[in-house]
C-alpha cells in the first residue's frame, strides 16, 4: 500500500459555485458515493460538527474515507478540472 497524504479539511476552501461543480461532477459523484458508503453516518456526522464550528471533529469523521487511496484518487481528478 502507497503512503497515502493525510487528511486534513483545512487544506480545502469551497465556494457555493466549487460545491456545486464537484457535486454534479462525474468524479464528484463518486466521492459522495464513497463518503455515503456507510448510509451516510460520516457524513452527517461531519456536517453536524461543521455546523458546531468543530472543524477537527468533521475532519476526524471524514478522515477514514478521505485517506483511502480511492478517495485521493477522485480528488487529484477533481483539483484538476
């Protein structure tokens, strides 16, 4: 297994417009997929810390999905369009 980057949800700023482009996106798509693999818990979880203002507790939630090789796979290709 590769050395995966770690996860860290202060790396990313998103716009409504960014949001929008990734969540109709292809590659978006797959992600949300992916983050929505266990029904959807992560990330409920992670927004109900965002709406907290608890930034480390949403990125605690997201990073087992974040750091798996799919998961960076997807987001390169997204960073790059």
């Amino acid at each position: 297994m590769t050395n995966m980057p770690e996860f860290h949800l202060s790396d990313y700023s998103f716009s409504e417009a960014d949001v929008k482009r990734v969540l109709t996106s292809p590659e978006g798509q797959k992600l949300l997929r992916l983050l929505n693999r266990d029904g959807g818990a992560r990330l409920r979880q992670a927004a109900e810390a965002l709406k907290r203002g608890d930034q480390a507790a949403a990125q605690q939630a997201l990073r087992p999905v974040m750091e798996t090789e799919e998961a960076a796979r997807l987001v390169q290709s997204i960073n790059r369009e």
